[in-house]
C-alpha cells in the first residue's frame, strides 16, 4: 500500500501507522462525508499531535481525551473524533472499559462520531455511552453518570425503552438525583422518585420522560434486590405506578391508604383507596385498583369528618361507595352555600342553626333535586348518609327533616338489548379474524366465547384467577368465582366443556406474558397483558365493550357492549324455556347454572351449532340425517368408508343410486372418533368451493357441506354428553 501521508508523519508502530494512512486517505476522498471534507491542514495538525514513536498499548481512553483536548477549534475536534473513531473501529484500543467499547464499533461512523464529540467535549467516560440495538438499527444514547453502576442500570433499562423523545432522560440522569449517590439498587427510593419526577416535569417533552422514569423504577421493583424500595407507607408503590392517571393523582397529592375500619379516619383530604379486601365483594375492582376520593372538595370541615367516617365504615362496595360519598359531598355544600351565601337563618328568622342541618336546608335541597329532576340516589343516598350521621353522634340533624327525603318508585324500564343470530355470526367471525392480529385481540376473543355460552357478566370473566377451574367429582368442571350477589363469598359455579376449554385456552395462552410479571396480585389474574414494557395489568370492561364497539363499526351494524353480550345469553335461555314449556325452576337453573346438566343439555346443543356456522361461515339449517351417529361401535377399520368418516355396515353397498352420498344412506355408522375426519371432509370441500368456477356447482358443495357440518354437530353435541 503507497502511502497518503507525507513522509515526515511516519510511525514506528505497524498497526498505527495502518490506521493513520486510512484516516489520512478518507480525509481527502471527495463525498465520503462531511466529517471526511476537512482541510489538510487541520488533518497533518492532528496527526502531528501523536508521537511517532507511540505503539497500540498507549491507544486508551485517556490518550483521547488528551488528543481531544489539544485540538483547539471545533473543526479540529470534530476531524479529531473522525480519527478516533478509525482506532476504535479497527481494533486499536488498549485501555479499561475495553468492553464497552468494542460496542462502539456497531454504530455507524457519523453517529460515532457525534457520539464521541460529545463525550470529550463533556470530559465523559465509555461508559457514559450506551449502544443498543432497536428495530434492525443500531443506536446510541449518552449519559451522564459518573458512576458506572448507575449507567450499567441505565445500559440495561435502555435496551427495552428507546423513544424519540428520551435522550434528555438519559443525559441529565445524574443530575435528576441532585447530588443523591446510588452505589446499589436500594439507594433509590420514594424520596429519589419525588426528586427525579418533579426535575424532569420541567423538561418540554415531560410526558414521555416521566413516562420512562416511571418504567425504570418499575424495573428496579421487578428486580429481587429492589422489589422493596416504594412502599404504599411512603406515599407510593408499584401498583400507583402502573396506573393512567399516576401523574395528576401524584401531583395533587393523593396518597395510597388501605380500607382498615379498624384503623382511625385517615386526617388527610386525599385518598388513594387500596381495596384491602373490598375487591371481594365485587367483581367491578381488583386488589391492586386504586380508587381515588377527594374529601378536600367539602367545604365544612365538621361535615367532611362526617363523611370521611361514613365512607371509612360503609359496607357498600367500593365503586359504588365513591359514587355515593360525591353526591353526599355536594349535599353537604349544598347546605354550607345555604348557611354562608343565601344565609338561610335570616330568611326564615329561626336560630341560629349553623352548628345543624335544619329541616329548612334538607326540605330545600329536596326541592332542588326534584326540580332538576336529578336521579332518586341524590335523595336516598343523603337519607342513608344523615341516619348514620344521626345513629353515630357525629352532627346535629334535625330529624323531621327526613320525611322530605322520599322517593317514589318509578316504573323500571328494561334496557337489555341481546344480539340477533345473525350478528353474532358476523361478530364472531370478525373477532377470530382480528384474533390473529395481536395478543389482546386473542383475549377479547376469548373472553366474548365465554360471555355468549354463559350468564357470568364480563367483570366476572375478566377477574378470573389461574386456579378458578376445579374439576368435580365425576368428570364436569366448575369455576371457583365471586359474583356481584354473593357479597365477596366464593361459589362453585358450574360451566360446559366448551367454556372449560377456553379458560384453558386463555390461562396457557397468558402464561408467557405471566412470567414476566413479578406482581403477585396481578399474575393470578387470567386475562393479564403487559400494555408497555414492565406495565402489567387486567384487561377491563371499559376497554373490552370499546373493542367490542369499534367491532360492530366496523361491520357496519349497530355499536353492542360487554352486557349485550349476557342480554343475549338470558335471551336465549328464556327462548329455549318457552319453547320447551320449562318451569321457573328450569329457567333459574338454567340463567344462573345450578344445574349443569340442565345447561349441558340443553344450551350446549345451540353453542355448538353457533360455533360451527360462525366458524365455517355457512347456515347449517336441518339437513336430514338418515345415518346412524353413535358414541362407538363394534365395526373394524375395514369398513371405514367416505374418507374414513364412517362405517359401513353391508357386505355390498345397498344405495340404489350410486352418486348419493355415503351420508345420505340409512346403514351408514358415525363415531365419536371420527370427528377430526370429518373436520378434514370440511376443510377439502372448502378448497373446492374455492376453485368452483360455476355457481351451480359452489350450490351443490355448499349443499354437501352442510350436510357434512350437521353430522359434526350431532358428533360434538354426543361427545359433549359422554365426557360429563
């Protein structure tokens, strides 16, 4: 090789001479890149600052820095890192961190040497670089941490939380703790959290930074050494972080407290509720939902004490506890704008009644509620309150004052709205084909089967646990599952195979994404998803009956929900009892599953056939059979006939036209165990139909189809009674 360079820059070393003459010869090459395009001057400058006698064992870190540093312009820097980048990439460094910057060479040359400019320029480290490999592309992020713990924990978060947006977090790390020194993952805790959270709201793009500070303490909490550094006592913990509203709950000073009526009130306004149980008596919430409830918004602090020990001892459900203490709250400041804005005691010249609540003020706010015909629970919900004020001691109420809060029954209108056949059929199918798409699809999909062949509500099904299926004494299965009527009892709940087959299904189907998850009280959940890197949680009715609606949208059919799903089943239990003259007794066991053989014989039937047409998009119809289908027979493989889907009984074929199916004959065997071949019959008449090119033969496939499907219903539906 003739060298570039000219004869007065020559070196003593072989590899660093090998190294120079590249550099030199890149520098002058016309459109390598911009970092190539620099004067020759400045280049021999550069090269004239390394001694000739130096050899590759003097290559580390520090001789760049101080080959860096000497080059006085920007555009001597610049060409300096140009060069550094040539020693790094062939194989010419000698000194620590050895290892880290061998992950330098992956990076493409111009962001290496943006890279590298900034590490010198900021008199950084190697490990102040964290390369990474995200989506086929090779990228790379600085941090500022002089301690090289702290960037390996960031070297290891990094590579599963790459945005467009994260440099800043990245590189003002260090400087978010504000002089806090971590030497080990303990070193980080609620107080750090505060500090780096309020430090990075400051930033423009502050969304996004949260969001991945939020992510790597989630990290450290999925870590054995870390799963303790936030607790619920110090203001927050994992749970509080996983949750969508975490910043503005965060912020306006919420603060997570277990339900404990055994504990005192809590003083402070702002409670994030911690279910501590609640969760049982309701299939609305999980042990790890985190209620908010604002007391501050009471203006009289006597009357906030009130409700705060109301809502501390009420045995209503958690969900609707919330509910009912706002509209008690705005009782209550109904009434304090009557003592203070209206001055209700002057108008009606009575005393001084400001340490009560007067006949005058629970009459007044009556009239508002039915003047602005507000919902019955704005009255029955307040006389609730005031009774368990008046049986407590807490407040003076003037008792007269409770006859005002009446209300009068109204007609209750039925709201339920089931789904019609055929749009269950195109429902399903949509679903299935969505199903393939991603993994919440999947569980959507499953979650609708189990909600159309059973009367749970979909709060029930998607707060299902890994160990809620028990297998009985014989061969049925049950599900081990509160329901909203049983007041946080656990009951067995019967259920068909098919629903049996598709908690299965589910529970194999999350274990994956189950394994990942290192918080107990959401990984015995069933139908768990990760919605973001290290963020675990239980799908929910809100975004199932959303899917389910963007689903019909897409059909263009009119928008259902999770609950028309349970319209749909009581609809058709209640169909199958008139026409087949059950009792209320019949009917109850059936709608509520009491009896399984009830419901096994009688809806399992209507499930399979909806499966199958959904399935192979065909109407079954009653296609006569004029076979024999039977759970298992005497006769040897010998007299297997049509593809192995039945037997033949008959020495001699006994069909006076022999273009008629096998099916169509009145000698013809089916078994339970010739089901898969059936299945196989089906997918082959699929691939003809395909190919038919004449309607009237698609017609007669499609004919022989549903006769093949009628036979495969009998099949699942026998199969279905045997294995009880």
């Amino acid at each position: 090789m003739t060298s570039s360079i000219p004869s007065i820059f020559t070196f003593k070393d072989e590899k660093i001479q090998e190294i120079i003459d590249i550099f030199f010869n890149k520098t002058k090459s016309k459109g390598y890149t911009k970092y190539s395009s620099f004067d020759v001057h400045i280049v021999n400058k550069i090269i004239d600052l390394i001694p000739q006698n130096i050899d590759t064992s003097s290559i580390t870190w520090e001789f760049f820095q101080e080959l860096f540093n000497k080059s006085l312009t920007q555009e001597m820097q610049e060409c300096t890192c140009r060069l550094i980048s040539e020693f790094i990439k062939n194989d010419c460094y000698n000194g620590v961190y050895s290892e880290i910057v061998e992950t330098f060479k992956a990076v493409h040359t111009k962001n290496l040497v943006e890279a590298l400019f900034q590490l010198f320029y900021k008199s950084l480290l190697p490990h102040n670089l964290i390369v990474f490999k995200n989506k086929q592309r090779t990228s790379c992020y600085i941090n500022d941490c002089t301690n090289p713990y702290l960037s390996y924990l960031l070297r290891d978060f990094v590579v599963h939380n790459t945005t467009a947006r994260s440099f800043d977090f990245y590189e003002n790390f260090q400087k978010s703790l504000n002089g806090v020194v971590i030497n080990q993952i303990t070193d980080f805790n609620a107080k750090t959290f505060k500090q780096q959270y309020y430090f990075f709201k400051d930033f423009k793009y502050r969304i996004t930074l949260l969001t991945l500070l939020k992510k790597f303490y989630l990290k450290l909490l999925s870590l054995p050494e870390g799963k303790d550094i936030l607790h619920w006592r110090d203001g927050i913990d994992g749970n509080m972080l996983q949750t969508v509203s975490f910043n503005r709950n965060y912020e306006e000073g919420y603060l997570p407290i277990p339900l404990n009526p055994f504990d005192p009130v809590p003083e402070f306004d702002k409670w994030l509720v911690m279910p501590n149980g609640a969760e049982n008596k309701t299939t609305k919430i999980n042990s790890f939902s985190y209620k908010p409830i604002d007391f501050s918004l009471c203006k009289d602090e006597t009357l906030k004490y009130c409700v705060k020990h109301w809502f501390w001892n009420s045995k209503v459900s958690l969900a609707a506890r919330i509910d009912q203490a706002y509209i008690i709250i705005k009782f209550l400041n109904f009434i304090y704008d009557l003592k203070n804005k209206f001055s209700i005691k002057e108008m009606t010249k009575s005393i001084d009644k400001q340490d009560s609540i007067s006949v005058e003020e629970i009459f007044s706010y009556a009239q508002f509620i039915k003047t602005n015909n507000k919902s019955v629970q704005y009255i029955s919900n307040v006389k609730t309150f005031l009774n368990y004020v008046l049986e407590n001691n807490l407040y003076n109420v003037e008792i007269s004052g409770l006859k005002y809060l009446v209300t009068k029954s109204k007609e209750v209108r039925n709201s339920a709205k089931d789904i019609s056949n055929e749009n269950l059929l195109k429902i399903e199918a949509k679903l299935k084909e969505k199903s393939q798409d991603n993994y919440l699809n999947t569980l959507y999909y499953i979650v609708f089967h189990i909600a159309i062949a059973t009367e749970f509500r979909i709060s029930q099904i998607i707060n299902l646990k890994v160990n809620c299926l028990k297998k009985g004494v014989k061969k049925e299965y049950y599900l081990e599952s509160n329901t909203k009527v049983t007041d946080g009892k656990i009951v067995e709940i019967p259920i068909t195979p098919f629903t049996r087959r598709y908690i299965e299904t589910a529970i194999q189907f999350t274990q994956v994404v189950r394994d990942k998850c290192n918080d107990n009280a959401i990984k015995e959940h069933i139908f768990i998803h990760e919605y973001s890197n290290l963020y675990f949680n239980v799908i929910s009715v809100r975004t199932f009956s959303d899917y389910l609606k963007r689903v019909c949208l897409e059909l263009g059919i009119d928008p259902f929900t999770a609950q028309n799903l349970r319209d749909t089943y009581m609809t058709k239990s209640l169909e199958y009892a008139i026409r087949n003259n059950l009792s209320d007794l019949e009917l109850k066991a059936l709608t509520n599953h009491k009896n399984i053989s009830t419901t096994t014989n009688h809806y399992v039937a209507e499930k399979i056939n909806d499966y199958l047409e959904a399935t192979h998009m065909v109407v079954i119809g009653n296609p006569t059979i004029r076979g024999n289908i039977v759970a298992k027979t005497d006769h040897k493989n010998e007299d297997l006939v049509n593809d192995q889907c039945g037997y033949c009984p008959y020495e001699s074929c006994i069909r006076k036209d022999d273009n008629l199916d096998c099916l169509m004959c009145s000698g013809f065997i089916a078994t339970i165990d010739r089901i898969p071949f059936y299945e196989e019959k089906i997918r082959s008449i699929d691939n003809e139909i395909k190919s038919a090119k004449l309607p009237t033969d698609k017609e007669r496939l499609v004919t022989i189809k549903r006769l093949y499907l009628a036979y495969l219903r009998k099949l699942l539906e026998l199969k279905e009674k045997t294995v009880r």
